[in-house]
C-alpha cells in the first residue's frame, strides 16, 4: 500500500509545544501582512476614499471571479528597508472569468504609488511568473511614477517591466491595463505597451510629461485632461481603447476583455482528487523551534498529498531524503523532502536519478526544504562528497519540468542549492514561519570566524583576545539569526510569500493548475555528470 500513516502523537507535550511556537509565528507573520494591507495608513487611506476612488485590493477584489482565491505575491517585499512593508504595489494570481492571471495593483495612498526599487523587484517578479507559466498579465494602474530620490537604484533596471510587456505579448500572452488614475512619465508606457487599454474618464492621466514639465521643456501651457486625459486618449490619440465611466465599468470593462480571449491551457489537465486522510490543521505541530531536531516530512506530505497517497521511490537508499510520486488536487509531482537535514553523497544521486526521471515523464518537482546543507569531513570529501553534489546540483539545475519548493524549515549551504532555492528558479518558493536559510547556522558561521581570527592570531605570533573573540561570535551570531528569518528574506523577494502551514495544499494546487497554463518544455538536457 502507498497510502501513509501517521505517527505524529497530537497529545504529546512536543507536539503542543511545537504548535503553540508556530502560532506565535503566525501571529507575527499577521501583523506583518496587515502593514502591508493597510497600505499608507488611515489619513491617506480615507483622503483616497475621500477622492470616489476605490482601495488596490477593492479593485482586485471586483476584478476577479466571486468567491474565488487570490494568490498574492510578496506580500512583505520591503520589509526590513526604509520603505513601507508590501513596497505600494499588490501582486498575484487571480482567476477573472475562469482564467488565472497575473494582477498586478498599484496601492496610490502609499506616496502616490510610486515605484521604489522594492516596487521594482516585485513587479519584475509578477511578469516572470506570467511569462514563465503563459498567464495573462493585467495591470490596475495608477501611479505618481519613480520615487525620485531613489531613481539612481531604479531608472536603468526598471526599463524592465516596459521590456517585459512587449515580450509577454511577443509570446501570445495578453496583456491589460485598466488605468484609474495617473500613469506618468515612464509609467505611461504600461499602457502604451499593453495590447488592450481602458480608461477611466475623468480620472485616468497618461503623459509622457505633465504640465509643469511641458512648460519648463517647451513653454506650452496645458491642462491634465488635454495633455493626457482619458477622453483624449479614447477620441483623439487612441491610446485608449475603452472609455470606462467609473471605476466599477473599467473593471467590468477588463473582465469582458478576459471573457473575450477564449484563453485555453496549454498544459494537462487535473484528474480527480481526494482530500488528504490526515488533519491539516496538524501541520502547526510538526517543525520544531530548535531546527537542529529532524523531524519526518512524511508527516507534511501525508496531509498535502491527494488520499495521502505517496509511492516512495528507493526508500531504504539514501534515507536523509525522501523522494516518490503523488498528485496535489489532481495534479501529478515529484517530491523531495529531507528526512534529517544533512545530504550525503547517496541522497544526492538518488536525487539526480529521480529528477531525471521526473523529466522523463514531464513530472513537476515539489521540493520541501529542511536542510543544513551537504555533509563535510575527510571521510566523506574523499568518498567524492562535492562530484555527487554537483550531480545533484546538476540535475536540478537543467531540469526543465516545473519546480516549487516549500522552505519548512532550515535552508543551510549549498543544499539550498540542490533543493532548488530562489537561484535555481522554481516557478514558486514559498516558505513557512518556521524557515531559516543562510550560509551556514549562526552558531557555526561565528565558530568559523573565530577559529580563523585564532589561527591568524597565533600566526602572527600574538595573543589572542578571547573577550572580544566573545564579543564577535555574540555580534555575527545576531546578525546571522536576524538575516535568516523568513520575514527578512521574504522582504528581498527572496521568495514569493510566507504561508501557513495548513495553507500549503491549497497554495501547491493554485501554483501547479497556473502552471497548466503552459505548454510542457522540452525535455532537460544534461551536462557531464561525474561519476
């Protein structure tokens, strides 16, 4: 039989402790994602509401189908920096007429809408997740521009996203925008480059220059409505498409131009599915706060996959990984999820073997993250530690089936690397509270530094100051732990989101039926492999 059990003991004071911890953590992830929500704050929220305007996630909201999920996408990028949490721009998938499609929102009462370098990053990210998996990419526009203190960071990047529109409809893959407001200067090449355009009348701007810079370049005086107005751009220059009367016609307008695709997947089809036998909700009880602890993921796909269902391929080789075959609502993946942290040179090749297996039959790749990375010591360097991590390395990195991996718990070295971190590009990377990644842990990255101050020290013939020795690990230690947090990588997009656990099914089913929206790639070819 391939159906699991479960060995997880939910009355066990291990279990409860582990739950509450993780609770604790979802609390403060909350808190994180409500800064975001509230975008500028309650002032230039209701001066915002004041204007007849509805919010970005208003805007979403009625944009997409009733009752139906909406994926976001960094949601806490900017944390940590100098600018607001969600960095004034809402990302995502949602699914408008029964297509999913990226959405892309930009939040005006955070500085107008303005793009940092933040905005940036996230926005490049919602048009790769478009091209990559052939979604429709729609834009709810309005924006003051570049935050122009920090243009040095975005100017020459940012031409990116102008880039990114024509290639998206270059590949066949539509591309909206619904302008609500101003969309100057740059910003006004996203509706310039987009295939269908809708304005709102009276409200909508799009010029290259606004009055003020007119008059400095040319001495010509103009008004908004004439310079870039959208009833100009609707009868005059035909930059606009659809004149919309309010906001609540451009949305309606942009869900008509969804219906009107006739938008087909290219991808398999799901097959039918069953619930997984064992409580989601038990999820919050499995990773331990000292990640040093190992725990089974046998126990996370149990309550992921479809019945519960996991046909373990080569379960008595390589035992510190667990790979095999199941299907998340409907959908057949590869899994591979450490077991005990620590990848030798067996894990690695049964790895490289199942990936390329995985590619034989066009199998997406669900890889769950809890490692500290490939063992080291003389032993296992000359039992060819770094050729059967390369292998793995290797195959991970010309797999050309589509990956996702879920960070659960640590992220450590170079198994980062060969568990398909953000290097590799996974179609998604979403991690759990619980995660943790870095080049190595706090404690042993500190215990490096100090034993190579040591033997500097000693080298040079002078005494080593042990206080300060004392004084450094403590510092590096805090620094380390603080840099490894999910909110702070999440903050650099170095994934798509920090998700609960017990969302992690829904999360896989969303992110594999968008990536039926694209055609199966050719199968991987592969570099040498050592042996």
């Amino acid at each position: 039989m391939t159906i699991l059990g479960s060995r997880l003991d939910t009355s066990s004071p291990e279990y409860g402790s582990r739950r509450e911890a993780m609770l604790a953590k979802l609390a403060e992830l909350d808190a994180e994602h409500a800064k975001a929500v509230a975008g500028g704050g309650p002032k230039y929220v209701e001066r915002h509401r004041e204007r007849g305007k509805l919010l970005a996630r208003e805007r979403i909201e009625l944009l997409i189908d009733p009752d139906s999920p909406f994926l976001e996408l960094s949601p806490l990028a900017a944390w940590g920096s100098d600018f607001p949490v969600g960095a004034s721009v809402v990302t995502g998938i949602g699914v408008i007429e029964g297509v999913e499609c990226v959405i892309a929102a930009n939040d005006p009462t955070v500085r107008g809408g303005s793009s940092n370098p933040w905005t940036m990053r996230k926005t490049l990210r919602a048009a790769d997740v478009a091209l990559q998996n052939r979604l429709p990419f729609v834009n709810l526009v309005e924006s003051g521009g570049a935050d122009l203190p920090t243009q040095k960071e975005i100017f020459i990047p940012g031409g990116r996203i102008f880039r990114d529109l024509t290639r998206l409809s270059a590949a066949g893959i539509p591309t909206i925008a619904l302008v609500f407001g101003n969309s100057t200067a740059g910003g006004a090449y996203v509706p310039g480059m987009s295939d269908y355009v809708v304005m709102v009348k009276e409200q909508a701007k799009v010029f290259l220059g606004g009055p003020p810079l007119v008059k400095m370049a040319t001495g010509e005086e103009s008004d908004d409505e004439s310079l870039g107005g959208a009833e100009m751009h609707a009868r005059t220059s035909g930059l606009a498409d659809y004149l919309a009367a309010d906001e609540h016609d451009a949305l309606r307008t942009g869900r008509r131009i969804i219906r009107r695709l006739n938008w087909r997947k290219a991808g398999r089809p799901a097959l039918a599915s069953a619930a997984p036998r064992h409580d989601q909700d038990e999820l919050l009880g499995i990773v331990p706060e000292d990640l040093k602890i190992p725990f089974d993921p046998r126990e996370v796909i149990a309550r992921v996959a479809d019945g519960s269902d996991f046909d373990e391929f080569k379960p008595l080789y390589g035992a510190s990984l667990v790979t095999g075959w199941a299907s998340v609502h409907g959908h057949p993946v590869g899994i591979l999820a450490n077991a005990r942290g620590v990848l030798f040179g067996e894990e690695a090749q049964k790895a490289a073997q199942f990936i390329q297996l995985a590619n034989q039959t066009r199998t997406p790749l669900v890889f769950l993250q809890n490692t500290t990375g490939y063992m080291v010591g003389k032993d296992y360097e000359q039992a060819g530690i770094i050729k059967h991590g390369a292998m793995m390395i290797n195959a991970v990195s010309n797999s050309t089936v589509p990956h996702i991996t879920i960070v659960m718990g640590a992220s450590y070295g170079a198994g980062n690397y060969g568990m398909c971190g953000r290097a590799y590009d996974p179609r998604f990377l979403f991690s759990w509270p619980s995660a943790k990644s870095a080049v190595m842990g706090p404690a042993q990255l500190a215990g490096v530094l100090s034993i190579v101050g040591r033997a500097s020290a000693e080298s040079r013939g002078q005494v080593y100051d042990e206080e300060a020795d004392a004084a450094m690990r403590q510092m590096v230690e805090a620094q380390i732990e603080a840099e490894s947090l999910p909110f702070f990588l999440s903050g650099r997009l170095y994934d798509d989101g920090v998700i609960d656990p017990r969302d992690t099914r829904t999360v896989l089913g969303f992110c594999l039926s968008a990536i039926g929206n694209a055609p199966a790639a050719e199968p991987a070819g592969y570099g040498v492999f050592r042996m």
